[in-house]
C-alpha cells in the first residue's frame, strides 16, 4: 500500500498542490485561544493504539474497555485494517470529551488533537516524518515561535518515533491483508480482528506502551503466519 494522496490546496485552474512542508527553525505563530472549535462536531478522530493507551492511562480505564464506551470500530474496507474512531457525544456531535467548554484528557490528548492546526505526513517505508500548516480557523497570534517549539510545547516531539513505527506497521499489515486476498476474504477478516487486539487492546497499563507493542507484534506475525495464505 503506498500513502495517500497528501493534502494540499487548489490553484486558479483547480489543481491539487501539495502543501509546503515546514522545517524545525520555519516560523509557526499561532497559540491556541482555548475556544473549542477543533472539538465540536467531530466525528472523523481516529485514533492509534498510542492514543487509545494514553487516554486509558489517564481515565484508568483499561483498554477495551475505554474504546467500548467511547470508540467506534471497524474494519475498514479498502484494507481490512482495524480502524478506532471517537464516538462523538450523541446530543452535541462533540468530541466525547470535550465538557464544559473544555478538553477533560487535554494532557493525553490524541495526536490529531495535539498536532492542530498541523498536518503530519510519515513515509511508509523509512519512516520518515513531515508536517504542513492547515490553515486555522482560530487561535492567537504567538511571535516568534518555531515549528520545532510548537512540537516540543504539544508534546508531539516526545512521540514522534512511536507515532511514525505506528504508520510504518499499519502500512506493511495493509500491505499483507492485500496480498493474502483483501478484506473481503474470510481470513482476513479473521486476521483484522485479531491485529486489533494486538494493536490496540492487549496492554497493560503499568507498562510502558512501546515495549508491549513491540511483543505484540512478534506474537501477531506467528499468528499471521497461520492464518494467512503464504504469499
């Protein structure tokens, strides 16, 4: 599977340009105004099993039970992979944990969350990782701030690594869920419900999450290996 079609902007001719990307030193004024636009009316929130363990950590939830009571899962049909998204509050369309006008997860909040107003593109294959401004539709203005001090302020450098091996794994999955049929093969159906728990669910939170991770991913290859067709 290779990436996306990256975001990008129109031209005068209606043409698709890819958004310029932003190096550490490049100016990023912008500083949030606390209004809560970016949390009403989401319903389009993925998150990593990253972001599933540190809200768990911070709710004291495990993990399935959390995603159970505020997530919505499914397969997704282009691939097969698992795909966990934030159940919107059913009265006001709301991120769930957005109350009285404020974030109650604010410090474990999503990536997507703490990425804003940013973009974040990662290479499938090395790895590597990339951000673009989208243009907000809020904020005060913050002079002299950096990218790289934007990064470090939202707490999107501290997991940067763990973030781009989360897309790196997601894409050669997608990869092996492709070649052994797509998703509407029975085994790989099979096989998206069991990568879920690996990716998502199988943690125990007083453990660090990359270490688990990683142990996940050597017991789920084995358990590929089974049921999947060999390529």
């Amino acid at each position: 599977m290779r990436p996306a079609p990256q975001p990008g902007r129109r031209d005068l001719s209606g043409a698709l340009e890819p958004l310029p990307r932003l190096k550490p030193g490049d100016p990023l004024p912008f500083a949030c105004a606390g209004c809560g636009d970016c949390c009403r009316h989401r319903e389009d929130l993925v998150l990593s099993g990253y972001d599933l363990y540190r809200l768990a950590r911070w709710t004291s939830l495990p993990p399935r039970i959390l995603a159970r009571a505020f997530c919505r899962f499914y397969l997704d049909p282009d691939t097969g992979l698992p795909v966990l998204l934030l159940k919107p509050d059913p009265k006001t369309r709301s991120c769930p944990f957005f109350e009285a006008n404020s974030c109650v997860v604010h410090p474990a909040r999503p990536l997507a969350c703490a990425l804003y107003p940013l973009g974040q593109a990662i290479d499938p294959d090395t790895g590597a990782v990339e951000y673009y401004l989208q243009p907000p539709l809020c904020g005060v203005p913050a002079e002299g701030r950096t990218l790289e001090q934007y990064l470090k302020d939202a707490g999107v450098a501290d997991r940067q690594g763990i973030d781009a091996r989360w897309a790196v794994v997601c894409t050669r999955l997608a990869d092996r869920l492709l070649a052994a049929g797509g998703p509407d093969a029975p085994e790989v159906q099979m096989a998206g419900r069991r990568i879920a728990g690996a990716l998502y669910y199988d943690y125990s939170l007083r453990e660090e999450f990359y270490p688990q991770f990683q142990q996940n991913l050597a017991a789920l290859e084995h358990l590929l290996d089974r049921m999947l067709p060999q390529q």
